[in-house]
C-alpha cells in the first residue's frame, strides 16, 4: 500500500507576521519546512508540497536534495491540501497530510500513524487537554467551567485512506483547518493515536523560541583538530586567514569540524594533489566545510583554536581571525576563540621551525 504525504505550507502565516512563508523559518539554523519534509521523505513513496508560486524558487533552494514535488496552494488550507490531493489517483492508498509549519514531528510518531491508518482506515495524532478550561460569552468574563475530561487538542501529521479522503473532499465543501473533520462528517470512526507536546505549530513569534527550546536539548559533538606548519624563510604567514599561504588555524579549525562530524579529514576531502585545492584560499575551504556540513544537516556551534608559536606575537591579530573564522563559518563571533602560546622555546615551535594550531569544535545536528 503506497504512502502519499501532503505538506501544506502555502499559508500567509498572518499571526506569525512573517515577511516570507513562516516554514521557512529556521528553528536552530535549519528551516522549519526542512525538517518536517526531511522527515515525511524517509516514509512515503511521494511527498507534495503546496507552496505560494511566488516562494517557488525560496522553497526548491530550501528543500533541494529531497524528492518532493511542488502543488500550487489555494486561498485557505482547505484549497492549498485539495490542489495536492487531486494528483493522487490511487484510492487504494494511505494519505498523511502534515503542516509544514509542525517541524518538531518525531519519527516515531510517523511510524504510529502508518501503522493506525493501515489498520483502521483513519489516525489523528492527539493529545489530551491539561489546562482547565473556562466559557467565556463575552470575553471579559467567565461564564462556566467547561469538563476537560473528554477534550483534546489534535495534532497533524494526520492520515487516511485516500478513497475516504477524496471522497470527504468532493462531498463537503466546508473550509475547515482540519482533515479529520471531514472524515468525521462522512460518518467514518476517526482512530486517536497518542499526540506529542513538543510537536507544536508555528502560529505566533513567540513559537519559534519555543521551537528552538525543544529542540535544543540534543548534545552537540565535538571534535579535535591539529596541523602543523614549518616556517621557512622568506615565506608569507597567515594565520585564521590573516596573511599566510599555509594556515594551520583554520587547517586545525576544518579538521575538527569535519571530526565531529564523522566526515573524514581535509586531506581526503581537499587532496593537495588536486589542482582545485592546491594554492586555495583557507577561508573558501572553511566555507565549503559548512556547505557539507549543511548537507548532512549539521552546523557549527562553536570553536576554540590555540596556536603554538615562539613568534611572532599573534595577539594583535587574533580579533580579525575570529572575525575571518565566524564570517566563513556563519556563526556569531562570541562562539569562536582563538588564542596563542608560546612554547617557552621548547621543541620545534619554540625554536622557530614550525607553528602548530589545536582546535576543538563542537557541531550540532
Ligand atoms: N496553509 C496552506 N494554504 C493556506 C493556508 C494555510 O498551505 N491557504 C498551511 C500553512 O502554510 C501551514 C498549515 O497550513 O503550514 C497550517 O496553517 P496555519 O498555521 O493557520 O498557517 P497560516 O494560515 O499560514 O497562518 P495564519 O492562519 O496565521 O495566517
Ligand atoms: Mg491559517
């Protein structure tokens, strides 16, 4: 049985008051609409998108790499699910729609959809009410209090059986922000599986720092890197970009990167036999670390650098290597150190042969 996702993010995200789709905001530096699709791809056969026409080429940048196909969206959500909808023509499938706006979605709960709609034909993700909850008339007052013991707020991703789903579709017309409430009217029994607090829905600004809260409790890795340099006489020095053609900061900086990330080192990655990598520039490399560290959803959260050398005195110059270093990495400067030692003119860095740089980073996912 083939698994259709439908992913509506063709909203004006009014309340959020965003200046672009509020799925595309980034929740710890990855877009919100990222995550929820990235996560959909692993379990459906196809995954549609519904977007505003005029945020096309935002969301093919954001989403490329993944195997979605981009809807049209419509005036109201209903119109915006209804557009996708109409491309699937196999009745006998299983349709989970999914706000674009839910990036927290666990893939567990995924699973527990599946699974539910499989057996029951319908599954809607709730969760129960844990507030008490008041009636007011007029909004100043309160008029009752209401028994919460039978309430629960839903929850997308929701899923049903296509030939249902269509058929709610093309009987009512009711422009309703939930699916299941068609499927209700069609008479059919809409099975309840357990909801997850943290899968909130970007609605107001105040939800993407909640957003980011919740996810920000996965530990960073961390990662160690060492390069060393010899110094020859009449040969230019740079150090975290400042003038040098050999840089062993940012060289240490890379290697540490891409060691908490698991993804090799920078001799496999930049082989100085190649002629593209053989006289570049530190700093481009550094930026090309961060496009694969994006790649693999990964990002820098910080970095510390010590470089070793008897000479020259280095402080003068560390601010504009932190600057050099935050710029390539796009992170904030107060997340990069770097400092300097002398060797107290022991081994070869204290007698001038050589600089050597250490650097820690720390990556999240
Ligand atoms: N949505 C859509 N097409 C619409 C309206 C909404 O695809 N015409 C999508 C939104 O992009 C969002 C999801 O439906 O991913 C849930 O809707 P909601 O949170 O209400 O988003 P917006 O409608 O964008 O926000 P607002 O109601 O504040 O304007
Ligand atoms: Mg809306």
């Amino acid at each position: 049985m083939k698994i259709y996702s439908i992913i509506p993010a063709a909203g004006s995200g009014e309340r959020m008051q965003a200046l672009q789709s509020k799925t595309l905001i980034p929740i710890k530096g990855i877009p919100a609409i990222y995550m929820a699709v990235k996560k959909l791809c692993d379990f459906s056969d196809k995954v549609f998108v519904v977007i505003r026409e005029e945020e096309q080429k935002s969301f093919s940048e954001t989403l490329k790499g993944l195997p979605v196909e981009f809807v049209k969206g419509g005036a109201t959500r209903r119109e915006s699910v209804q557009n996708a909808l109409n491309k699937i023509e196999d009745l006998n499938s299983i349709v989970l729609i999914h706000d674009g706006a839910r990036p927290l979605i666990s893939k567990t709960l995924i699973k527990n959809i599946i699974a539910t709609a499989k057996e029951f034909g319908t599954a809607v993700p709730a969760v129960k009410i844990t507030d008490t909850i008041k009636r007011s008339l007029d909004g100043n007052y309160i008029g009752a209090t209401v028994d919460r013991s039978e309430l629960y707020t839903v929850q997308t991703p929701q899923a049903f059986r296509a030939d249902w789903l269509k058929e709610a579709y093309f009987s009512f017309s009711d422009s309703t922000t939930d699916d299941a409430a068609l499927i209700e009217k069609l008479g059919k029994k809409i099975k309840m599986v357990q909801g997850e607090r943290e899968n909130i829905k970007l609605t107001y600004k105040e939800d993407i720092a909640l957003a980011e809260k919740i996810s920000g409790f996965s530990f960073p890795t961390v990662g160690f890197g060492y390069d060393v340099h010899k110094l020859t006489e009449g040969r230019k020095l740079i150090l975290g970009g400042v003038e040098i053609p050999f840089d062993v900061a940012t060289h240490a900086v890379i290697d540490a990167l891409l060691g908490a990330s698991a993804l090799g080192d920078i001799g496999s990655l930049f082989p100085d036999s190649s002629k593209e990598f053989k006289d570049i520039n530190s700093l481009s490399l550094l930026i090309k670390v961060n496009n694969i560290l994006a790649e693999h959803g990964l990002m820098p959260y910080n970095i510390d650098v010590t470089i070793a050398a008897q000479m020259p005195k280095l402080f003068p110059f560390i601010p504009a290597m932190r600057k050099n270093i935050a710029d390539a990495l796009n992170i904030k400067e107060e997340f990069v150190s770097v400092k300097a030692t002398t060797t107290e003119r022991l081994g070869f860095e204290g007698r001038g042969e050589g600089i050597a740089a250490y650097a820690v980073a720390s990556v999240c996912r």
